[in-house]
C-alpha cells in the first residue's frame, strides 16, 4: 500500500461576486508517495493549465505564489492528471490511499475530472487527515495545516499554499502519526 499525501492548489477568486459563475481548475498537484514502512519512495509536481479561466487572478496569484508564465507553460489537467495515476500505480491497479488535508482537494479532483470526461473512480480511495487530526492530539476542533505542522515542532517549510509545499509539510504529520490514522 502506498499512501499519496497530496495537495492541490486551484483557480481562486477573492470575493463571492467574482465566484459567481466560475469553475474551479487545479493548477497545482503537489505529491508526497510514501511506502507502508513509512518510506518516502518519491515526490510528483506539476502545474497545471487552466482552459475554462485560463487568467488567474491577483488574488490567486498572491495566495499561491503561483504565476500565469507558471500554468501557461503547463499541460492541461488530462495530460497531468494520468502522468499523475501513473506515478501512483493508479492504472497498474497498485493499492494506494489518497491523503489529503481536508475534504477539498478530493472534491475539486473529482469535479475536474468529470468536467474533462474523465473516469474520476479513482479519487474514492480517500481520507481527510484534518478531520482525523483532532481525534489523535484530544483537540476538539480542526486547525490549519501550517498551524498543525508547528504544533508538532516542525519548521513549516516552503510557501503555505503551494502543493508541493503542503504536501511535503503534511507528509511530517502523517508520517509521525503513521500507526495512528483510521483507513
């Protein structure tokens, strides 16, 4: 079993008025594989290119880190997205289970697979280490990925809210609390 600790960044839009009508595009998977024996056997990262609002906004933008020469330069989400299966066994039909910091980065992979006609199956495999967290440390509420990976003496490294970043950081937690997590 391999475990993908993963996070996507996508197209985001300060207020609700400019929500109103847009579709959400990942533009970002940052992905951490770790082997049952808590092995970090390798590391996925890839922009992605927006098609529906292929223009970030500022505000994504600033929040991200990540920039329009960045997801220009990038392929479009089926090309990344079966790069992204093949790294995780996906079409080998490898066990994996998909890690994530909240329901969210599951929900808008599903979302833009059927948005591209894509076979989103693959995506159930799924569980929220956020909503686990709390139950491992005695805390009633859910907190923040930066905020968690601190609590727990770690330096945050990279950008906060860049993928690659998140993952790497979440990897720390998952990997301390391995034995801990409910499957």
């Amino acid at each position: 079993m391999n475990f993908i600790i993963y996070d996507l960044e996508a197209s985001c839009w300060q207020t609700e008025s400019e929500r109103i009508g847009r579709t959400q595009e990942i533009i970002e998977i940052g992905a951490v594989k770790i082997n049952e024996y808590g092995k970090v056997d390798s590391q996925f990262e890839s922009f992605i290119r927006p098609v529906i609002h292929p223009q970030l906004s500022d505000f994504c933008t600033k929040l991200t880190s990540i920039t329009q020469i960045d997801v220009n330069r990038a392929d479009t989400f089926p090309i990344v997205v079966k790069d992204f299966k093949d790294w995780i066994g996906a079409n080998d039909d490898e066990e994996y289970l998909l890690c994530s910091w909240g329901f969210f980065d599951q929900k808008v992979m599903s979302k833009n697979c059927l948005l591209h006609k894509l076979d989103d199956d693959w995506t159930k495999e799924h569980i929220s280490l956020k909503h686990q967290y709390p139950r491992i440390k005695g805390l009633g509420y859910a907190i923040g990925l930066k905020n968690a990976v601190e609590r727990e003496g770690y330096e945050f490294e990279g950008a906060h809210h860049r993928g690659i970043d998140d993952a790497i950081n979440l990897a720390k937690i998952f990997l301390k609390y391995q034995n801990q997590w409910q499957f």
